[in-house]
C-alpha cells in the first residue's frame, strides 16, 4: 500500500540520516548486476545521497565466465560517471570526487 511504502522510505531516511558509507555498491553502468544505463547510476547515486549516504565505494565484480569485465572496461564506464558528475556539480552533497581508481 501507498502507507506501507511511504513508512519504507521514511525508515531508511531515518537509517541513513547519519551519513554512511556504502562499501558495496554496483553504480559502475553495464558492469555487473546493478545499473545499466549511465543515467541509472546517476539516478542511483542521487537517491542514496538522499538517504545520506555520504561515501560510496563502488564493487564490480570481475569474474572469467559469469562478469567477464576487465580493469580497462570498468575504468571506462566509471570515468563516464565520473565525469558526468563533475559536469553536474549541482548535486548538493558532492563535494569531492577523488580518484575511484584507487
């Protein structure tokens, strides 16, 4: 129901009201199983700023046969965001893109 979802979303702006970090997270686009456009990731990082999430360590798995990515797919994919980020700068809690490829 429209009530159940609303107390969803109220608890996890009350969980991560804090300003967490997530340490797992697929925001690299068409990497792995999280999001597969450019603007999906974009959306997916702003919704988490929303819920407080502060820093956000992105995960793509690299695995021969099931995640067949390599350094050089990843690294591309996640400049695009990168830089799509920069280009935005209107995200309010955005205040340091350091370098992701560490």
């Amino acid at each position: 129901t429209a009530y159940e979802i609303h107390r969803c979303l109220e608890f996890r702006r009350v969980l991560f009201r804090s300003g967490l970090t997530d340490i797992h997270s697929h925001l690299v686009p068409g990497i792995v199983d999280g999001a597969k456009t450019l603007e999906e990731s974009l959306a997916l990082i702003q919704q988490m700023g929303e819920y407080g999430v502060r820093v956000l360590i992105t995960t793509p798995h690299v695995m021969a046969g099931v995640y067949p990515n390599t350094a050089e797919s990843i690294m591309k994919n996640g400049d695009k965001v990168i830089d799509k980020l920069r280009d935005l700068r209107d995200l309010r809690d955005l205040r340091d893109l350091r370098d992701w490829r560490r």
